[in-house]
C-alpha cells in the first residue's frame, strides 16, 4: 500500500500544464495528489516519508489511447517492412491468425512493460482477433495489466467482414455478430470499472471501415450507449480505406461514421489523416476525439494529422503509440517527441512546442479516454506519476530540462508511479523478471512466424 503523505521534495522541474510551476513539489496521501507546493513551502500537515526529486523532471503519467499489444510479437517482420497500410495488413492477417492465449499474454505483457519504462501509466489496447481457442483474448489482457499494475481502457474489438463477403481480413478472423455483442456485454459487465482510480475499463471497437459491417457499428453504438462506455475505431488512415469506404458505402469516412451513429463525444479514432474542412468541423461539432499515431503513420507512410485544425474545431487530441508491428516501439515518450517533430513539418516550429506535445501525452490523452482523475498533476488527481532524470551523456549541455526530455531524446523513466505505488524504481520495474520475459517472448514470436 501507498505511504499515507508522501512528499516528492523540490523537483528539477514539473508539468502541471498551467503557470503555477509547483517548484516545492507535491503531496501524496493514499494515492491522490493533494498539495502543491510552491518555492520553500512545506506540506501542510506532517508527512510520512520524503523522496528528493531535485534530479527528476515530473510529468503526470503518461497515457496511450492507441495500441495493439498483440504485435510485439511481429515487429521487424522483413516481409512487410517496407508496404504500406493495406498490403501490410494482408501479409499479416494469416500470422496473427495463428495466435493462442499463451502468446498473447506475453505480447500484452512486453508492450506493457515497455510502455512503463516509458513513464506510461494508462494504456488503451485495440484487440480485435478472436480466433478459435483465443475467445478470451480481453480476459487474457486484463491479467496482463494487474500483473504490471498499470492502468487500462481494453477495446473488444471485432472484425465481421471478411474476404468473402468483400472485406480485407481472411474468414478465419471474423466473427458473427451475435457472438461480438454477447462477449462485449460479458465482459462491460464483468471488469469494467467507473470512477476515480479505475484500473480497468473496457470499450467497444469494432475495427474498421474495410473489416466490419454497418450493422456491426451500430449495435456496438447502441450497446455503448446503453452501458456508458467508449466507442473506438480506426479511420480516416490511407487514402485506400477512403476510397474502400466510397466504393462500398458511397460516403467518405465521416460520412460513413454518421451514419452508423458514431459521430458524438463518446468517439475516440485512430490516426484520423484525411479529413476535409467540412469534416474536421463535423468532428469539432460532435465532441470526437482524434488519437495521433505519429511514428506509425510514418512508417506505413499514411500521412499526417491535422491536429491544429482539429483542436480549433473543438475536436480532442491525444497520443498513441499504435501497433508494434508498425511503430515499432510502445515507448510514448519517445512518441510524444516524434509528434512534436512530425507536426513542426506541418505546422512550423513556433506553433508545435514540447509542453503542446507532452500535454497531448498526458492530459489529451486522458480526455480521450473520458477520464478526468488521471493525466494532470493538480490537486484532487490520482498520484500518477512518471520521474526522468536529464544526467545522461545525451542531456549533457541541455538547460531547460522539460525540453531537454523530448529534445534530447529520453527513452526511459527513472521512476514510475500509479495511484501512489511505485511501479518503476531506479529504471527497472518492481517484481518483474524482464530477461525471463523476453526469453519466453522471443521463442513465441518466432514459434508465432514459423507457423
């Protein structure tokens, strides 16, 4: 259990995203936030242990809004290193059909685990392969994220439009409706949690355009409505799933999503690249979110979000890392510098500075994902908390030490917190074996490959 009053003691720096800077640092108390503190201030009432932040830059921690934990175990794969989007898709499709229950648990369990070391706290997944003997897969996850003492927002996903029917993935990864829409109701029922603190919320997230049926997404719309929880999808990627979208349906993407009752505030969308005015409006209007997917959207080389446009328009932006199969990384510190990068190119470098990007990793993020607890260092928030220390070779010479983080290129968090408890110290994940891990991670990806 968390100390009961934790003071983290005059950091180097800290994000609260606002001009009160925090320089005396914060106060913990059973797992919330509950004092910061300003130059040679003291906490309020006696604390029970102090830890000197003087070397660290504190951030809130982390949050992905977009992955594929699945995929950790194809990264690298040479056949499909160099195509892009949908030529990828079918080159993999019938390899991550050979995936069990065994394989998955180490997959989510590495992408976890790299994101932590990444100061990521929170992590949504989009699962959307259910073949046979692997009907459990959320089950499967949620194991995953309580052994790694992370926070999660778990998709169902779900893929009804195969090949034959004229839909990109193989037959073998489809499922039948009403076997999609009694599992998402399962498992609303039994891991979603509500409220400040939650650990595991689930949502529903049929996968795309090109690999469900309408009547796929509006029932998932339906359900979402009637449970309360988030709707997520992929769209809005490539240029090929518009054109798959006007050729099949005879709408564009936002179109489409309208019309299958997806256009509101409970939305959140991956990659969202090739909107027009008239459709960033729609978003705006409608309250939608936008997850921003830089490193992979360069490396399918798919395009780049418009995400300026879409937060004037009153849309929200956040950050995920994507699949490791087409990042191929779950490192989000390193994501959040690669979209300050990537969106200079389009919008120039006074426009996209690092407290924009780091707070699109953090409090962007959270809104996403409907929460209001996490993603800030304020009063009242959850104590989630990623630490990086900037004494490196690749920060030597570096003087604002916020910057520095995305600029210099840090990689990995120093020490990790989740509602008060210490996940990463000195680097290194409490209770963890990660040379055991990836040993067993390794032979599975290659068992995985070889078929």
């Amino acid at each position: 259990m968390p100390a009961d009053r934790l003071w983290i003691k005059n950091p180097l720096a800290l994000f609260t995203a606002t001009e009160h800077q925090a320089p005396g640092g914060l106060v913990v108390e059973n797992g919330v936030i509950v004092e910061l503190l300003g130059k040679d201030q003291h906490p309020a009432r006696p604390v029970d242990s102090t830890f000197d932040a003087s070397a660290h830059v504190v951030l809130p921690g982390l949050i992905n809004t977009h992955h594929h934990f699945y995929q950790t175990l194809t990264r690298a794969w040479a056949p499909v290193v160099n195509q892009p989007l949908f030529p990828w898709l079918k080159t993999l499709y019938p390899v991550w059909a050979r995936l069990t229950p065994e394989k998955l648990a180490l997959a989510s369990k590495v992408a976890l685990a790299e994101l932590l070391l990444s100061g990521c706290t929170t992590a949504a997944d989009h699962h959307y392969l259910f073949p046979e003997g692997l009907e459990e897969a959320i089950d499967v996850q949620v194991q995953a994220v309580r052994e790694l003492g992370m926070r999660a927002m778990l998709s169902r996903g779900s893929m009804s439009l195969g090949e034959a029917d004229g839909g990109l993935p193989p037959q073998q990864t489809v499922q039948q409706a009403e076997v999609i829409l009694a599992d998402s109701e399962r498992l609303i029922a039994r891991y979603h949690e509500r409220g400040a603190d939650a650990r595991i919320q689930i949502a529903l997230a049929p996968c795309s355009p090109f690999s469900v049926t309408p009547e796929i997404m509006r029932a998932s719309a339906a359900l979402a409505e009637q449970h309360d929880v988030r709707l997520h999808t992929h769209l809005a990627e490539t240029l090929d799933e518009e054109s798959f979208c006007l050729q099949r349906f005879g709408l564009r993407t936002v179109d489409y999503l309208d019309s299958v009752g997806w256009l509101g505030p409970r939305t959140w969308l991956a990659h969202g690249i090739h909107f027009n005015d008239e459709e960033i409006a729609r978003l705006g209007d409608a309250g939608a979110g936008i997850c921003h997917c830089p490193s992979s959207n360069m490396r399918l080389a798919s395009g780049i979000c418009p995400t300026l446009e879409l937060e004037a328009a009153g849309a929200v932006i956040g950050l995920g890392v994507d699949g490791s199969a087409s990042n191929d990384a779950s490192n989000l510190i390193l994501e959040a510098r690669q979209a300050l990068y990537l969106q200079r190119l389009r919008y120039g470098a006074e426009r996209i500075t690092p407290e924009l990007a780091l707070g699109w990793a953090t409090h962007g993020s959270a809104r996403l994902l409907g929460r209001d607890d996490i993603g800030q260092l304020a009063v009242g928030k959850q104590a989630d908390l990623a630490m990086f220390t900037v004494d490196a070779l690749r920060f030597s010479g570096s003087h604002d030490p916020l910057s520095a983080l995305l600029l210099c290129g840090a990689d990995r968090a120093d020490r990790v917190m989740i509602g008060g408890q210490w996940r990463v110290v000195d680097g290194e994940i409490e209770g963890l074996d990660v040379r055991g891990l990836v040993a067993d991670h390794r032979q599975a990806a290659a068992h995985l490959i070889a078929g």
